[in-house]
C-alpha cells in the first residue's frame, strides 16, 4: 500500500457495504480497547448481527493475532480489497498487509490515507455494523475516519482508574465536536475476582465510568472484570465468545452487544426524517 497515494475517491458519507459504523475508541493505551472491540464484535454476531471490524491502529494492529489470522488479503479489481472472515467476522487490518516486524515509520498524513484507503478500498459485503478499532486518543486517525464516513456512535473504553477517566473524557469531548454520538462507556477491568477465594477487589477503584457517564448524560453499557481467560483466548486466537460461548464472560459482552444495539436504534430515532422532494 502506497499511503501517499491520493487517488482514492473517498468523501465523509456512507461506506459500500456497511449499514452502520461503530467506533471503538479510548483516551489512552493499555485499557482493553481491542479487546473490548473484537469481543463485542462476536457477541453482535450472536445476536444475528452481519459484523465487520477494522483495525484502525495503523502503528500497531493487533486483530490479526487476536483473531488468529496471520494471510494477506486478495486484491479485486486494480485496488479493491477482498476482507479475510475470522469466526464469521470480516476483518481488515493493516497489520494483513505487512509483516509482523515491519514498523509503520509514517507521519501522521501518511497514516491517514492509509486509513482512508483500507476503510473505502475494502470489500464489504452487507454488514449490518462495522466496527472500527481505533487507536488510543484524539489524534489523525479519529479525526479522518469522522471526515471520511459517516460515523454512527461511538463507544469510549475506559477503566475506573482516574487516570484513564481524565483520557476518556477528552475521546467524549473529541467526538462532540466532530458531532459523532457516543454511545456510551464500557468500563474495563472494573474488579478482580481471586480464582481461588472468589474474593473481589476493584484494583482501579470504582464508581469512576458512572461518574464520568452521568457528567456527559451517556450510559455505562457495561462493566467487565480483569481476568486472565480473556487474555489468554486472544493470545491464542481464539476470542473468549467462541472459546466459552456460554460462560460469564461471554454474556457480559453480551449485554455490551444489547445495549449498544439500543443506544443505535435510540440515536436514529432521535434523528429528524430527511425531506422528501417531490417534483410535478
């Protein structure tokens, strides 16, 4: 991919193939921001969701590892991207077409269209959402996906460490002023449960996610604790909704996928019709 390439006919609008874009977004790294997005993406295609995700972090892509999935995408028609399909899902990454060890030394402008290309130049096929796994902040990357789709919601990753709290409330405010909806916050790593005594301790303390969620009028779609299984299921390949499908974690994520899916179906009914015109 050439990411200085501008020939690429893109325009903030609707994406071919995808009825409605998600992002995934955080303030800051290290809060389980791909990790909440590869999971809620599997717990909407439970629900019967056609799902698509993007890995959005140019400098570091991590889905093609967590989703276990390591060949470069077919290329259709000159420049046209075929995504590969990880446990139903379709998948892009720029991380599919270079190697594991190949450093994205670009500046910010290059980054972007390569964004740009990916995000127009791939081949969805009827998604009902595709989700964008952004990377952490408010820098170049967020910026051109709000110019170049039309953005539907967006969910902000956080933890209840204050910390983090300050970061998420920069990606709310951020995304107000590109007039992207967000949807609401998941809270990460809100408690850990002893495995052994079943003790709980909310090691990033607690009530922050609510806090910030009632200062922005949002919801908290949902908490999720620390626990190494889910870890462990990305390391392998294998995201904690297909390796335990019915476990307690995968119906957190559950609830995450529900509540999103009303928050979306509240947005667009909140939306003023779009005149009719009519000509004689």
């Amino acid at each position: 991919m050439n990411p200085t390439d501008t020939s690429t006919n893109a325009i903030a609008g609707a994406i071919a193939g995808a009825r409605r874009i998600v992002a995934v977004a955080s303030g800051k790294g290290g809060v389980g921001k791909s990790t909440t997005a590869v999971n809620l993406a599997l717990a909407l295609q439970g629900a019967g969701q056609k799902i698509g995700i993007l890995d959005a972090d140019i400098y570091g892509p991590s889905l093609p590892t967590m989703l276990g999935i390591s060949d470069r995408p077919q290329v259709q028609a000159g420049n046209r991207l075929v995504p590969l399909q990880a446990h139903g899902l379709q998948v892009m990454s720029i991380g599919l077409l270079t190697t594991a060890a190949t450093p994205m030394v670009w500046r910010g402008p290059m980054a972007s269209s390569a964004l740009t290309q990916i995000l127009t130049q791939t081949l969805w096929q009827g998604l009902d959402i595709l989700l964008v796994d952004l990377p952490p902040g408010t820098g170049d990357i967020p910026l051109t996906l709000a110019q170049k789709a039309a953005v539907d919601g967006a969910i902000i990753v956080t933890t209840p460490q204050e910390i983090a709290l300050l970061d998420a409330v920069k990606g709310i405010e951020m995304f107000r002023k590109v007039a992207v909806p967000v949807l609401g916050l998941v809270e990460n790593m809100a408690v850990h449960r002893c495995p052994q005594c079943g003790y709980a301790e909310p090691i990033f303390g607690q009530g922050g996610a609510a806090r910030v969620a009632e200062q922005y009028a949002v919801p908290v779609l949902g908490s999720l604790p620390i626990d190494s299984r889910i870890r462990a299921d990305l390391d392998a390949g294998t995201p904690t909704p297909i390796s335990d499908p019915s476990g307690e974690l995968t119906a957190a994520y559950g609830q995450i996928a529900t509540a999103c899916r009303q928050r979306l179906d509240e947005i667009t009914a909140a939306q003023p019709d779009t005149p009719e015109i009519v000509i004689d």
